[in-house]
C-alpha cells in the first residue's frame, strides 16, 4: 500500500522519518511518497487533506480535524523549546503592541502562543521562518517569532529576547509545549493507523539508535545549517514525547485546544483526538 507522507525539511523531521522511508526497517508492505514543505504549507496542505499522513502545527489541527487525527508517534513537544520573540537592541523597550513582527505562519502554534501573550499585538505578517533573523535585522521587520533553529542563532546575529513564549506557556500550563502533530487520515482502517504509528515510532527508535546513518539525509535538506546546530535542534525537538505522546503529552494538547477555544481562535475539534 503506497501512502503519501508530507513532512518539513527540519533536522527533526528528517532523522525521525529517514528510516522509515528509506526501508531500514520492515515497513510492513507501506510504501511512502514523500512531500517536503515549510511548517506553514504543511498546514495549508492539510486544511485541504492533500496528504495520508502530515506533519502540521497542533493548533493548525484543530482547523483539520474533521480530516485528520493525531498519531501518538513523531510528535514534536517539549519543555525549553517554544518559539522566541526577539527584536533589536534599538527596540528592545518598545511597547510590543507598536512593533511590526514577523511570524512563521498564521496557523503555527508559535501564533497562538504570540495571539495568547499579547492579543494587543495585531500588526503580524507571515514569512519563511528562516528568513526571520534577516527581515528584523535589515529593519523590514521591528521583531520577529522565532522557531526551529533559529533560537540557538539569534544571539550570536545581535538579536535581542523579548520573551521567551515557551517558558509562557510553561508557567501557565505546567505541561510541555505542544508544537508539531504528525497525523493520518480520519478515513482509513484502524489496522493502517495503528501499523503506521508502529512504523514511525520504531523508525525513531531506529535513528536513536544508529544516528549517524540518518546523518546524510538529515545534512541534505539541512543545507547551510551548521553540523553543531543541527545536532542541538534533533536533541531538542526529538524526545520520549515523539516515541509516544503519552497522557502528559495528551493533556498538554487538550489544554492548549481548550485555551484556544476559550480565546475564540479555533472551532470546536472533532473527536476522538487521538488515534
């Protein structure tokens, strides 16, 4: 049975996935087509249903859920790894409400977060992630949301915190920060949906355990990242929470959801959530 697996270029997604794809493990007959895309065309993506299997922003699922649920497998949440609000040295004491801030995407979790910190701050615009630094530090930008591995960088470009939405979400909640989802079909058998949260949590178990034969996979679509950043930002984003979400996991994703609803920023999910 061949399935179509959308996921992003990111160190994380790669080295969770490699081994999957690229048959080091028994995938039980699944055979995977993959579409690599930037976190916020996955979500555009996945509010059409383009793909079997996606990666997406938890809060972006909620747009999805009548097509989608949440595999328990490959996740991306944790604790110390939110998104940054970061500006210039020069904009450091401004009001946020004033600044003119650069997101990820309107439909990342990141947004929600920023929507959730500062409801005042409304003048957003989306661009590519990557190109976040650049667009604050050549002024086309007053600030900017930073994810991925854009966080172990800003510092060393002369990019100034603001705060830290990860560490806002922390003392609110007391859960880990739910980022990514990796979800499948609504549609199919339960059988294929359990076989491919099988599948995906042994090939991380895979990667965890040979980590230097994702290596070339993972440096392909890496590409200028350097060799030491790539490594922080798997040892970050992948976690006991993408083997398993399990019930900490869970409740992280339910309250982000509730929130969210309470804030009247998503519609009501469809259950059941979970695969």
């Amino acid at each position: 049975m061949k399935l179509t697996l959308a996921f992003s270029p990111c160190p994380n997604d790669t080295f969770i996935f490699d081994a999957l794809i690229h048959k080091r493990i028994d995938t039980m007959g699944y055979d995977f087509e993959v579409i690599l895309s930037d976190v916020e065309q996955l979500n555009q993506k996945a509010f059409q249903a383009e793909a079997d299997i996606t990666k997406l922003s938890f809060y972006a699922w909620a747009f999805a859920s009548q097509n989608y649920q949440i595999l328990n497998s490959g996740s991306a949440l944790g604790k110390g790894c939110g998104p940054l609000l970061i500006t210039t040295e020069e904009k450091l004491n401004y009001p946020v409400s004033l600044l003119k801030t650069a997101i990820p995407g309107k439909f990342t979790t990141a947004n929600f977060l920023l929507s959730s910190a500062y409801p005042e701050l409304t003048n957003k615009q989306d661009i590519i992630f990557s190109e976040i630094e650049n667009a604050v530090l050549d002024g086309r930008f007053d600030a900017g949301l930073l994810i991925h591995e854009n966080r172990f960088t800003y510092e060393l470009k002369g990019l100034k915190l603001i705060r830290d939405l990860g560490q806002y979400w922390e003392n609110f909640s007391g859960l880990p920060i739910p980022l990514g989802a990796i979800a499948i079909k609504r549609s199919f058998d339960q059988q294929i949906k359990n076989d491919i949260d099988s599948l995906i949590k042994k090939s991380i178990e895979f990667a965890f355990e040979n980590p230097s034969v994702s290596l070339p996979y993972t440096q392909l679509h890496a590409q200028s990242m350097n060799p030491k950043v790539m490594q922080q930002h798997i040892a970050l984003y992948v976690n006991k929470y993408s083997l398993n979400i399990g019930k900490e996991g869970k409740k992280a994703i339910r309250t982000l959801l509730q929130t969210a609803l309470n804030l009247n920023l998503i519609p009501q999910p469809v259950e059941p959530v979970f695969v």
